[in-house]
C-alpha cells in the first residue's frame, strides 16, 4: 500500500529537489536556479519551499522568494520554480502545491505573489496579467499573457509599479 502524500516545507539544498527538477523539466536551469537561491538570504522566505512526499519520496516541488516591484521597492513574492516528478504528473501535486503555499504566503502576511509562466494554469488560482497595471518584467520578450499576479492582500499589487527586481540568482540563470 503507498504512503499517504504529505505537503511539508523542504530545504532548497535538499539533493532530492535538484534531482526532481532535473526530472521535471527538459533542461536543468531549474534546478541550477533552486541551487543558486538556496545561498540567497535575502530571496528566501521561511516555510515558502515546499515539497510534496510520499514517505520520503518527493514528487512535487514549488519555491516563492522575495521580489521587489519598483523604485519604492514594494515586495511581493515570486512563484518559481513548480514542478512535479513526470511518473506522478496528472495527480493534482502541482495544484495542491500552489494552493499551500498560496495559504502559506497569506499567513505570512505576505501581499502578492507575481509569476511567469503559463496562463491556463496559473489562472484557475486567480492570477491575471499584471503588465496593465505597470509591473514590468525583469527580462525583455515576457510575453504579456504570461506575466501573472495575484492579490494576497485586495489591491495590493495595484498599489505596485515598476520593473520587478528578482534575487542574483534568477539572473544568472535565467
């Protein structure tokens, strides 16, 4: 009988998330990414790197750091990277992964969480384009459907405009 899944905050530097990533996407920048923020104070957010397990298998995995949006430098939260093991793909993780950690972020007190990626997905949880509202990618060609917000705080990322500021790390892969 399998273990039951488990959702628990995982340590960046845990080897398994480098080598789940690795296995989640087609190249390894994910995990070059997670590495690299995983010696960067100031991006990590405590209980925001979070693990989906089975026993001590992990099988999802999802990590929101610290941006800053702007010349006032609000913060907000980045979602970055999410990925889910592809033998365990089509079983919910990824959603559930979200769903804590946005639960999570909200009772940090956290206002906003900004994310790249794809607008079908990331939608369903709330997340709308944020480029109409001044909040810039970092990076040139983000194509505009895919550069999401969502509200933690109502209006939070309404009071927000500007380039958003990601931690060295994401520079140096991305």
């Amino acid at each position: 009988m399998a273990e039951p899944m488990t959702i628990r905050t995982v340590a960046p530097s845990d080897p398994r998330v480098g080598e789940l990533l690795r296995a989640a996407f087609p190249t390894d920048e994910e995990a070059k990414l997670v590495s690299a923020v995983a010696v960067d104070a100031p991006a990590l957010v405590d209980g925001l790197s979070i693990g989906a397990f089975e026993g001590e298998c992990l099988l999802g995995y999802v990590l929101f750091t610290r941006v800053w949006v702007g010349p006032g430098s609000a913060q907000a939260l980045s979602l970055a990277p999410l990925g889910v093991h592809p033998e365990a793909q089509g079983r919910g993780i990824g959603r559930l992964l979200v769903l804590d950690g946005l639960r999570r972020a909200r009772n940090l007190g956290e206002c906003a969480v900004i994310v790249l990626g794809y607008p079908e997905y990331y939608t369903r949880f709330g997340f709308e384009p944020v480029g109409v509202l001044g909040i810039e990618a970092p990076w040139p060609d983000v194509p505009a459907e895919a550069w999401l917000g969502l509200d933690l705080d109502p209006g939070a990322l309404g009071r927000m405009n500007g380039v958003v500021q990601y931690a060295a790390a994401f520079n140096e892969v991305v």
